[in-house]
C-alpha cells in the first residue's frame, strides 16, 4: 500500500489521496479541452512512481 497519490493534469497536481481506496477526481471544466493526465504515487520512504502520460479530451 502507498501513503500518498497524486493525479496530475498538464504537469500540476489537482487532486491527493491519502487513504486507500484512493479516488481522484478534478472538474475537467476548469481544465483546457486537452488534458495530459498522469497518476503519481510515493511509497513510504518517499520513492516515486508516474504513470505514463495519457491525453484525456473534454468534450
């Protein structure tokens, strides 16, 4: 289990989570139509973890 999760839209963290289950949301209306979204986890030691970046496209 990690401590700590981090959803990142365009490079800057918009949401934590620190308890498991981890849920992440960010209201995509106040995001640009093209979102370049990663998840970034931290173990307890403080090691880190990014997902690769996905485009997400508001409608």
């Amino acid at each position: 289990m990690v401590p700590r999760a981090e959803l990142l839209v365009n490079g800057k963290v918009v949401a934590t989570a620190t308890k498991f289950p981890y849920r992440l949301t960010v209201d995509t209306r106040r995001q640009k139509k093209t979102m370049k979204v990663q998840i970034r986890v931290y173990d307890k030691a403080g090691n880190n973890r990014t997902t690769p970046i996905r485009t997400w496209y508001r409608r």
